[in-house]
C-alpha cells in the first residue's frame, strides 16, 4: 500500500531498476534484507514484501544466467588457430562513437546517469560483466522487440548479445558508452538472426466453411507477438535518449506489423533513424555501410510504413488510452463474463478486424466475428467451450485483457487468450483486436489459472 502515486512509482523504480554501484554483491545483499522482512501478516505487507524479493531475484538470476553463459564462453575451445591475435578487430564491435545511440534528436545533452564501460573491461569478471549488462537488458530487449516483432525471440537475442559482447570486450576500450555499444551488437545480432529465417509476412487465406466478413484479407505475421508494459525500463524524463527508443507510438502492434514488412536492413535503418534519432553517418557507421546506402533505404522505408498503417495512423502517431477507452475496456470484460453478445457488438466498430497469430482465423466486420464467438460462447451451442472470466492488462502502451476459461463440469479458469485492443481515433470503440496464446500471461502478470 502506498500513500502517493509519487510514492508508488518510486518503490516501483527501486524494484525495477538496474543493479546498484556495489554489483551483484550489493544486490545479494539487498536480496538477504527483503528476505529479513518478511513476515506472514499483516497479508498487505507480506505481499508487498515477497513482491519486491521476487523481482530482486529474478534480476539475480537473469545475472548469474549470463555470467554462467559467458564462463561457459570462456571455458569453450579457441576459436583461432593462433595463441595471440593476428588481425584487428572487426569495426562492428571497437571504436564505437558515443554518438550512435546516444544522441538524443532533440538535441539534449547526454544524462551523465547512463554507465560508461571501464577501459579496463577485460579485467572484469564473468559475474561483474553481467551485473554491467544487466542495466541496460530492458532497453535491448525492446530494441530487439522491435527489429524482430517477436518477444520470446527478443529474450533469446538479448542473451546473444551480451555474449557476443563478452567475446569483444578486449577490442573495446571504453571510448564509447556501453548503452552505445550493446546496441550496435544487438542491432547486428537481430540481421543475423533475419538472415537465417528469411521470413515475410503473407495474406490471410480463407478458411473452409468460415465466415471471414467482407472485407480485405489483413496481413498474416504469424511471429507476431505482444510486449508487456510493465517490463519496458522508467524513463525519468522524455529529453533522455531513452524516451526516443520507448516511445509508445513505436511499440503499438500497428508499428511493429507494419514494419515487418520491411526488409531486415531497411527495417535497421528506419528504427535507428525515425526512433532513435540518429543521423545519418551515425547509422551508417552502425550497419556498416554508406550514407548514400542509408539515405535510399530510408527513403524506401518510409513510404512502406505509410502505406501498411491504418489510414488515421498515417503519420504513426498514438496516444495515451483514454478514459472513455478504459470504461469500453470494463465494460467489454463484463459483457464476455455474461456472454452478452449484444453488449459485446456495441462495443465494436462495424468494420472491426480480429486476427489471432499464429492461428489461420482472422475476420472482417462486426458481424462476422460475433458470428464467430457465438458458436463457442452460447450456452445452448454444441461447442460451447465454458465460462469466461477476464483481467485487464497493458501491452504495447495499449489496453488488453487476458480471457479465462471454466469448462464444463470443471471449477477452475485456465488461461485462453489475451487479447490486445486497438481503438477507433474518432470514437471510443474498439477497431481492432489481436489475440494470443496464453503462454505469454506470466510475462504479463497474469495466473494461468483463476
């Protein structure tokens, strides 16, 4: 319980940011003091307390996880037939600018608060590395959220990353920031993991015997996936490098869809450009290529993104869910909690569109995706899967509820879907609904059982 929203978002930052002056001895300490205060009532307190020891130890372990990989690392055969080495060390991972990711478009100075790797890096411990690396995960993992649309391939790029870094640390020499230098390895890391799937979004195809609506088939990406809110870093304040990168209109699964339709390298090009903000030699330097090279890529970029946007998202701005979305959020879980289908379809504008990635069923219309909830939700229905029950959760700076299940003869609601909502820009309906598999409920803070 906290007295303030200040007061709150301060504990939060506490829980949530990086590892302290003092390294992973400071955090094993900190983790030993929560662990001292915990005590089994008052009930309030003692989640509260076990709440903020579970993150503290999540974040230990993500450390001791990349210190294991990275002594593993060491300990692996020499990748070079010679004992010493016989040809410097690729640009892609030394002399760094400072400037790649660190220059904020606006201008503003850089925050002295971002870390700087020491120039003696090479003397670091596996352990220490990672407790370095640690500061800067959230901020990479969204970057590589946003190169790969996929969250789970994100978690898996983060940790190639900090291994590709630890292998390089000897050619870098602390010129650079190591919020610069993470990520240019993860931008580098996610083209090659582009080049190995060679993947391309497709068109939705018809269904046998489904209605799908009137409509246009939507795009079909089937890696699609959504990024929780709560795991994006704290931004203190929007002149910060940070801000640009967290952008909330740059995190909407509109964007992330559309840029997938981008070539991996153009891809590279618009997110250092139009979301970072850098310049133009700044991400030629980072991709290893010209300006001329980045200025086409760029210019092609930009009128593919355009075009894959919803007309009123042209220019791919967005904004803060409202409160009359909020109250159609409420009411849209109580209408599937009653299974009131009517209740359900005012809510929805008459050219609504649900798609479910990976899933082949996507649906054009209000009344082809109530026709299609109907068979499964109405008691009377053959098919009737169960009783429904919703949360509301945050995903992609946007509103979205995670659906539970009671099936018949049971008592207990299983995960289903999570659904992500998108909202009409002239009214306070829903336009747009992407839902998901229910592995990812825990990533969001969701049970996957009620």
């Amino acid at each position: 319980m906290y007295c303030s929203a200040a007061c709150r978002q301060k504990a939060y930052r506490g829980r949530q940011g990086p590892v302290g002056g003092g390294g992973v001895q400071e955090l094993i300490e900190d983790i030993g003091r929560q662990a001292g205060r915990l005590a089994p009532r008052p009930p309030a307190a003692l989640y509260d307390t076990v709440t903020e020891l579970s993150a503290s130890v999540a974040r230990l372990q993500r450390v001791a996880r990349t210190a294991r990989a990275t002594a593993e690392d060491s300990t692996a055969p020499a990748r070079s037939v010679t004992a010493a080495r016989v040809t410097d060390t690729p640009a892609s991972v030394t002399d760094t600018p400072a400037s790649v990711t660190d220059t904020p478009a606006s201008g503003t100075e850089e925050p002295a608060s971002v870390t700087e790797v020491p120039a003696a890096v090479t003397e670091l411990t596996e352990t220490d590395f990672a407790a370095l690396t640690e500061q800067h995960r959230r901020e990479i993992q969204v970057h590589c959220y946003r190169m790969t649309g996929s969250y789970d391939e994100a978690e898996d790029l983060v940790q190639e990353t900090f291994l590709r870094a630890w292998r390089a640390r000897e050619g870098f020499q602390g010129r650079a920031k190591a919020r610069t230098w993470l990520y240019r390895i993860a931008t580098n890391a996610c083209l090659d993991f582009q080049r190995r799937t060679t993947r391309r979004p497709q068109r939705y195809e018809p269904v046998p015997g489904t209605n799908h609506g009137e409509g246009e088939p939507p795009a079909r990406i089937t890696w699609l996936q959504p990024y929780p809110d709560d795991e994006l870093p704290v931004v203190e304040a929007p002149g910060q490098p940070e801000a640009a990168a967290l952008s909330r209109e740059t995190l909407e699964l509109v964007f992330l869809a559309a840029i997938q339709h981008l070539p991996p390298r153009r891809r590279a090009v618009l997110i250092l450009r139009d979301v970072l903000g850098l310049t133009a030699a700044e991400t030629a330097e980072a991709l290893g290529t010209s300006v001329a090279s980045v200025n086409s890529a760029l210019q092609r970029a930009r009128p593919v993104l355009r075009d894959h946007l919803p007309r009123e998202r042209a220019d791919w701005r967005a904004s803060e869910p409202t409160e009359g979305q909020r109250a159609v959020l409420e009411r849209y879980m109580a209408a599937v909690g009653r299974l009131d289908f009517d209740a359900m379809a005012a809510l929805l504008t008459e050219d609504v569109v649900l798609t479910m990635p990976p899933n082949p069923f996507w649906f054009v219309g209000r009344d082809a995706l109530v026709d299609f909830v109907r068979v499964s939700l109405d008691p009377a229905s053959p098919m009737f899967l169960g009783h429904w029950r919703s949360l509301p959760a945050r995903a992609n700076g946007q509103l979205a509820v995670g659906h539970y299940i009671r099936r018949p003869g049971t008592s207990v609601h299983r995960a289903q879907v999570l659904d992500v909502l998108r909202f009409d820009g002239g009214e306070d309906r829903i336009a747009e609904i992407t839902s998901f598999e229910p592995h990812l409920f825990p990533a969001f803070g969701l049970p996957l059982r009620l």
